[in-house]
C-alpha cells in the first residue's frame, strides 16, 4: 500500500460516515461536491477509468429514472427534489469507487481487522468466499453445459441452475471448513499477524473532518 493512498480503513469509514448522511441531506451542490472529490482521488489513484465509465453508464437509468419519477409524480419543488436523488445515485457509487476501485478485497478486509478489530473469523472466511468465486464461475457453466448435453437449457433466471450452484457451494463450505483447519486456523485463537498497514494519525484527522464538514455544510448550512 502506497503511503501516498489513504488507508483502506479510513476510506470504509470516510464512506459509511459520507454515506449515512447523504440518506437524510438535501442539498444537490454537496452531493456534487462529493462526486467531484472522489473523482480526484479516484484520479489520482488510477482507477480503471473504463471500469469507472461503464459502471457510470449502468447507473444512468436508475438517476434518470429517479429525476424523472420526481419530476412527473412529485409535489413542491419538484426539480430540487429530482436533483437531489439522481444526484444521490452518483455519489453513492463514487463513495463506493474510492474503496473497490483503489484497494483489493484482501487489503480491505485485513486493514478493517487490524484497526478496527474486525473478528478474524469473518475476515478469512469472506476472504474464502471470494477466493472461490472462480470456482463457482466455472461451476456455473459446467452445470449448463452438462444440461445442454441432456437436450436441458439453463437461463441465467432458471431457479434449478442455482439451487444446483448452492448445492455444490454447500459441499466446498465442508471442504472449505476442514482446509482451513488443517492450515492452523482456529476460531477465537490469537493469530500471528504478518500483514503490515501503516495507518498515520493525520488519517484519522482526516476522516473525522470530511465527515463533519459534510455534515456542517448539509444539515446547517444547507445549500442548494
């Protein structure tokens, strides 16, 4: 972890703390002063901009469906109110960005363990999960493939194609279970840490102050 990033820690809370009060503000110009920021940083990162602009496109419908519900069935100031949530869609995801677009699920997980004391057990058992993610992508076309050779076609809506996937995950989940064990990991034992996270105080500062300038500028300042 470069120590010019901010640390993935401080970008979780950054973004619960952020996110929280986005639910209950009413003001369009902080809402693009949040995408405007995270745009830079994710910049600066050097995000994938095409992960970025195709993630930006699935988004658009729920935005322009949002302006457009307020807009035709809304009452009182019914533009302010359409800004307000298709802007809302936008900051939700770049508040989502600066922390999948920049910093891998692992570092995530074992960052949030290590400062927060996030329990162990969730962490390396998410990790597992996403581990097999692979697995289950393969899986899932060999069950369709299996059925086409049975004159059978699974579509991605078919509820059998997936209760096929969950039954076949349920008996990793064993497997999973036993793997883990056997490599030393016992729940609730004290671990040898070997991941390193430099986290400076400014950090903390840091977070502690977007968080309250956002909430001064939204609940008490209140712009348009």
């Amino acid at each position: 972890m470069s120590s010019k990033r901010i640390n993935p820690t401080i970008l979780v809370i950054i973004m619960l703390g952020i996110g929280l009060q986005i639910t209950f503000a009413h003001s369009v110009s902080t809402n693009i002063v949040v995408i405007f920021v995270t745009c830079l940083y994710l910049c600066y990162c050097k995000a994938s901009g095409k992960l970025l602009i195709m993630t930006s496109l699935y988004a658009f419908p729920l935005a322009l469906g949002s302006w457009w519900s307020f807009i035709m069935f809304g009452t009182g100031d019914v533009w302010h109110t359409a800004w307000i949530y298709a802007s809302r869609v936008y900051a939700y995801l770049y508040l989502g960005a600066i922390v999948t677009l920049t910093v891998s699920v692992k570092n995530i997980l074992l960052s949030l363990s290590l400062h927060l004391k996030l329990s162990s057990t969730f962490v390396y058992g998410l990790l597992a999960s996403f581990n097999l993610l692979g697995r289950i992508k393969h899986q899932y076309k060999t069950i369709r493939y299996s059925a086409m050779m049975r004159g059978t076609t699974y579509h991605f809506w078919n509820p059998s194609l997936y209760l096929r996937i969950i039954i076949v995950a349920l008996n990793w989940s064993q497997d999973l279970a036993e793997a883990m064990t056997s490599q030393g990991f016992t729940e609730g034992a004290a671990r040898t840490l070997t991941y390193k996270d430099n986290l400076p105080k400014w950090q903390w500062g840091l977070a502690t102050l977007l968080i309250l300038l956002y909430f001064i500028f939204s609940f008490l300042v209140r712009p348009w």
